[in-house]
C-alpha cells in the first residue's frame, strides 16, 4: 500500500549532544574511582580492601584536583568568562571551577580522616565468649586498633553480629566509593546548566551521605536515627524541588537556568507568578540542603549522629556544593525576580543568624553547638547571595560568598576532626582482664568533659580555640576577613540593617566560643576526665592542613581574595 503523500511527516534527525571529555575530566575522573571501588569491593579480600580503597580514593582525588587546574588553565588561555558541555546542561565557568577544587581539597582530607584507625578500639558485646575459639580471638580483638565505622551496618547496633563481624576482619571500606559518589555529586551540582541536570545531582550525592550517616561504629542507634531523619527530610525536600523545576518549566518552556533567566526578564505577570511558585519550592530544596532557618530541623540530629568523619565531610562540603547551585539558580535563572526574593531571603538570613546563635547557647554537647554554629554561618552566607546587583557586572557579593565558603569550610572541618581526637577513658584492664595504660573510649562531647581540656592538652586547646575565634569573627583569623567581606558585600547593596542584625548574631555567638574557651582553660578538671588520643599522620595532617589554613587567610587573605575576585561572575 503506498502512504498518501500528504500524510507523511519528515521526522527530523536526531543530533546526539557532543561530550566535552575535556572538561569534564575532573567528574569523570571522580566517578571513574568511584565505580573501580565498588569492583574492589566486590572481588578483593578484606585486607586488600583495607589496604586499596583509602589509597585509590586519595590518589583519584588529587588526579581530578590536577584537572581542575588544567581545565581552569585552558578556560583562561581562552580568554572567556567559560563554556558549556554537554548542550548546555554542564556550566563550566569561574565560580564553577573554583568550588570543584575547594570542594576536592576538602575531600582528599575527609577520605584521609575516613582512614584513620588510630582513635577507635574495639569493644566488647554484650554477650562474652566463656571458653574455645571465641574466647581467644575475643581476648585478642577488644583493645585492637580500629577504624571509625561499624563492621557491620547491616546488623542490630551493639550486638554480638556486630562482633562477630569484627572477629571475622570485617570493614566497611564501601564508604570510600560512597564518599566519591557524594563529591562527583557535588561537583556536578556546582556546574549545572539547567534544574533537571541539579536534581540528579542533587540526588547522587545526597543518597550516599543518607548511607554514610548510618555507620558510626559508637551511639549506633543514634547514628541509624540521624540516617533516617535525614532521609525522610531529604526526600521532602527533593520532591519540593522537582516540583518547582516543574513550574518553572511551565512558566518559561525551559529547564535551563539562562533561558529561564532571559524569558523571566521579558515575561509578563502570569509568567512571573508561575515563576515564584516554582522559586518558592526550588527554595525549599536549597534551603534545606545549606541548612537554614525554618529548614534546619536535620542539622544537629545528623551532625551529632553521623560518624565524626562524615559529619566534618558534610559540614564542609555540602555547604559549598549547595550555596554554589543556590546562588547559581538565584542569580542566574531567577535574576530579574531580585525584588520578589530579596525579602523572603531578608527574613531568612535574619531568622538563620539570630535563631541559629540562640539555640546554640542552650547546646551541651559540643557536635550539636558546632552544628548549630553551622546554621548560624549559613545565615551569614546567605548575606552575600542577597548582595546580589543585576545592574553590575562585578558581583562583590559572589567573590565574599567564595571567600566565607572557603574559610568556614576549612575551619569547621578542622574543628570536627580535633572533636574527634578527644576520647573518653576506658582502662584496659576493664576490657581484657589485663593491666595496661587507658585506651581511648568514644567520642567526650559533653560540654562538662571538656573542662580543663587546654590545661592537660595545650596544643589540642591552642587549635580547638583558633577554630573557635575564626568562628566568632575575631581580628587576625579567617572568619573575620570572611564576615567583613560579606557585611561589605550586602552594606554596598543596601543592605545596612542586616549588617547590624549580622554584628548582634554575632556577639551572642561569641558569647558560646568563649565560653568552651574559658572552659578548656580555666575550669577545674573532672574526676573522670577524658584525653587526647594521638592519632595517625591521617588526621593530625588534615587539622594541621586547617589550622594553618585558618591562620594564614587572617594575616594573608589577599591571595585568596584575588582568586575569588577573578572566579566571581557566572557565564
């Protein structure tokens, strides 16, 4: 039978996109290790894994740390402000290839710390073996070096499962491909072109920390509950954003953030108000995931939960890779919408500021005041996205954003490592049967252990309290330059009221750091008091890393401050 001409429809071809391997190398090359380790996982013995993991995870991350720098070297030599890959859907530009370096700095210390297996020992269960092979191999394992992770996630926290696990050279060396998985989620997350390319990569890294957070060796129970709380949360906020990438579809036909922002600049009022729904609910996602005010109800339940390692990881990472998408989707897709998201964000940074330092000074544990430290930076952040000037090319507020992301991360990295190194004692004798020297216990955060910290441990003092004058904003540390930096920013923007309201956040939130201060130094000692574990090249590099990081940006900022002055305008 012979089609009518008139029927027959000429279908298009259909033009595959081209793949800029080039310069996409840098999360290739991440999610590349990332898949090697699963193989690893599944066809080498455990003490191969132990041994292959942390070394292919580092030795991955430095490689994408080198094409960072060589594909930030090629955009430069092309004299533009970046390019596109992938049709658009990867934006590779400055502020693009300046998170995805700090963001894998920050990471090649995390997988280092995740390594570490000096600070643990293994404990025994409930149930003790009485005689045979059990027993042997029970004397010979409790005391025994060990890493920071259960050996058995899948098993009931605290129970003779989880030492049997441990009897049979159990690790759980899968959160070093996990880890990866998360960082080439973030890095993704920082470079994306439209929002359906944000929600996979929102979704890629925020599954494995959903896992990662479960796989604390001690207080399993609180580990597993921090897990599901922020999974249950994390799920509601995803389905918050892909409903508002589906109205901002509907209200512009695009997903992509500079087409949206181009038919937002000559839409009319229907178009504008199908936008801000979809604004509000993208909003939700990314305030969720910075961890602001009203959506911070996960922060100090996970901080507090995760293992110390993965929550240093997080409490870095996560913030830059999430401001990085927020000020992208704010400033680049909603930009001519500044006047009808300035407010809401207003009220936001406010709420987050002062909130955030009130309910710290309530804390008695010293991982939850660090996380709700951690809220209160977020407010201060959150200043430099509202500095945002369409009629400028130059945005002091995205260079002072850059800045405070990369100080805090530092900083706050460094100050949950050193929580880690502080250990509750537990006497040999009491674990094995034997005489012998204190081995160290789980983590002493309780406020009241920490007292007279600085007197017996004056290094681990000297640091911890650096971190927490940084925090505070006082002269001659990182966090000062930081706070200057974004108070100037959201000043020269009219800004002058959240200035003010950022100066009274900030004295309450003094107020809490000097007193861990004083604490550590002053305080008397307690009876039962807790010490410091000396820990592995591991960990101790990473808080030296921090500590002169810290230190440096309050003498020396400008190098820095240059850098982020280059990177701060998005292509």
């Amino acid at each position: 039978m012979t089609p009518d001409p008139t029927t027959v429809t000429t279908l298009a071809a259909i033009t595959p996109p081209d793949v800029e391997y080039s310069l996409l190398s840098p999360m290739l090359i991440v999610f590349g290790v990332a898949v090697a380790g699963v193989l690893v996982e599944a066809f080498a013995s455990r003490s191969g894994r132990r041994r292959i993991q942390p070394v292919l995870s580092l030795v991955g991350l430095v490689a994408a740390l080198a094409a960072v720098i060589w594909v930030a070297v090629i955009l430069t030599r092309d004299g533009g402000q970046g390019r596109t890959a992938m049709s658009g859907a990867v934006v590779l530009d400055r502020p693009a290839m300046f998170l995805q370096g700090l963001l894998l700095v920050i990471s090649v210390l995390a997988v280092a710390f995740m390594a570490e297996r000096g600070l643990e020992r293994v404990v025994a269960p409930s149930r003790r073996f009485s005689n045979g092979p059990g027993a042997a191999a029970q004397a010979a394992l409790e005391g025994a070096d060990a890493d920071l992770f259960t050996p058995s996630g899948a098993s009931v926290p605290n129970s003779d499962n989880e030492f049997e696990a441990t009897r049979a050279g159990g690790v759980t060396t899968e959160v070093f491909p996990l880890t990866l998985l998360a960082v080439g989620g973030m890095m993704l997350f920082v470079a994306c072109g439209d929002l359906l390319t944000m929600f996979i990569a929102l979704e890629v890294f925020s599954l494995p920390l959903y896992l990662l957070c479960a796989l604390a060796r001690r207080r399993r129970l609180l580990s597993q509950e921090a897990s599901l709380k922020y999974f249950l949360l994390g799920a509601f906020s995803s389905a918050f954003f892909l409903f508002g990438a589906a109205f901002a579809y509907g209200a512009t036909g695009s997903l992509n953030l500079a087409e949206i922002g181009a038919a937002l600049g000559a839409g009319g009022t229907d178009v504008t108000r199908l936008a801000v729904i979809g604004l509000a609910m993208l909003a939700v996602g990314l305030l969720f995931k910075v961890g602001a005010m009203p959506f911070h109800a996960w922060v100090p339940d996970v901080y507090q939960g995760a293992p110390t390692p993965v929550t240093a990881f997080m409490a870095a990472a996560t913030k830059i890779a999430a401001f990085g998408a927020l000020l992208r989707v704010f400033w680049v897709a909603f930009g001519p919408l500044v006047d009808e998201w300035r407010p809401v964000l207003w009220a936001v940074a406010i709420l987050t500021m002062i909130a955030g330092a009130v309910m710290a000074v309530t804390q008695s544990d010293v991982k939850r005041l660090l996380a709700y430290s951690s809220v209160t930076h977020t407010g201060f952040i959150l200043l430099g996205v509202i500095a945002f000037d369409p009629g400028r090319t130059d945005q002091p507020g995205l260079s002072a954003t850059l800045f405070y992301l990369a100080a805090y991360a530092f900083s706050t990295f460094g100050a949950f490592a050193t929580t880690a190194v502080v250990r509750e004692p537990v006497h040999a004798g009491k674990r094995a049967g034997v005489s012998g020297p204190h081995l160290s216990g789980r983590e002493a955060t309780g406020l009241d252990q920490w007292a007279g910290l600085g007197r017996r441990y004056p290094l681990v003092g000297a640091m911890f309290s650096m971190y927490l004058l940084a925090f505070a904003g006082i002269p001659l540390t990182s966090g000062f330059i930081a706070k200057f930096d974004v108070f100037a920013a959201v000043a020269g923007n009219g800004g002058a009221v959240l200035v003010v309201i950022g100066v009274i956040g900030s004295a309450i939130a003094a107020y809490f750091y000097i007193r861990i201060i004083v604490a550590m130094f002053f305080d008397d000692v307690p009876l039962d008091a807790p010490h410091v574990v000396r820990p592995s090249p591991l960990t101790t590099v990473p808080i030296a890393v921090c500590t002169a990081v810290t230190i440096v940006l309050g003498f020396y900022p400008q190098p820095l401050l240059d850098l982020v002055g280059n990177a701060a305008s998005f292509l």
